[in-house]
C-alpha cells in the first residue's frame, strides 16, 4: 500500500512539473517570435508576438544623467522592423526568470543588442504577458538600456566577433 502511494505521489509530482514547464515554453512563444521577426525583418511575425494594446517602455538617463522614461508605439515598431534594412538586428537573452500567476506571466531577462556583429546596448527585459483565447501575448514590454555594465556571457559574446 505504501508503494502504491509513493508512486501515485511520484507520478503527480511528475505531472505538474511537466505541465509547468509546458507553460513556461508556451509562455516563452510569443518572445522568441519577436526576436526572430527583429532579426529577420517579419514585422507579421513580430505583430503576432503583441496585443494590439501593448503598452512599450524604456529606462534609460538622458546626456545629464538624470531618469527618463519613454513609450514607444506599435505600430512605428513594426514598420521600423518591417522596413528594408541592411543590418541584422539580433537581441540573445540570458538568465530569464518566468513567473506565473494562472493567466498572467511576467518574463524578466538580460540582454544585448546586436547590429550585424557590432554592440549596440545591453539591459533587461521585462515582458508581462495574457494568455487569452489566441494564447499568450505580450501586453507590456518594458526595457532599460546602457552601453557598460553588461556582464554579456562568453558564448553570447563569441556568437557575434
């Protein structure tokens, strides 16, 4: 009888665990279909990433060093990402931490933005995500931005020299 229990036990366990790390890749879409639309010039796949009433934020300090807040807009992000250019935008990020609370998920990770093989920047991304009837979507993206500081690991750097 004891066996029988520890192994229900054991499969439950196994259950959620797997089922919460189904979410998580679910969850993890939407961020990977941005960045490969930036990379590869698809504004529809970068849109399909977003509500249409996601809200964009940046963090940064201005020439004076003092705080500054800027939003962005949707749809100027997706023509900028859907117009011809000859650089390749590239954004890796590491150290991603995924919470979620039912039909809300916030994502935070570090990265460092790449134009061709050259840096740009570094910071963090915070994505809060909905799941609704077409899945989980991007409804707030918040990012900061420097140019120092960033710690960007080896195998990142190495991907781009």
């Amino acid at each position: 009888m004891i066996r029988l229990f520890t192994l229900i036990n054991f499969l439950l366990i196994s259950f959620c665990l797997s089922a919460q790390q189904s979410e998580k890749v679910a969850i993890m879409v939407p961020i990977n279909n941005l960045f490969e639309g930036m990379n590869k010039g698809d504004s529809a796949l970068v849109h399909k990433a977003f509500r249409d009433d996601v809200t964009f934020a940046t963090v940064s300090v201005d020439k004076e060093g003092n705080p500054k807040l800027t939003f962005g807009d949707l749809q100027k992000f997706l023509v900028a990402m859907g117009t011809p250019r000859q650089q390749v935008y590239s954004e890796p990020i590491w150290d991603v931490k995924i919470e979620v609370d039912g039909n809300l998920a916030q994502v935070w990770a570090k990265y460092a933005f790449y134009l061709d093989k050259n840096f740009h920047h570094c910071g963090v991304d915070a994505f809060q995500l909905f799941k609704g009837p077409d899945g989980w979507k991007i409804f707030q993206l918040t990012d900061t931005r420097q140019q120092e500081g960033c710690n960007i690991p080896k195998a990142i750097q190495d991907r781009f020299k």
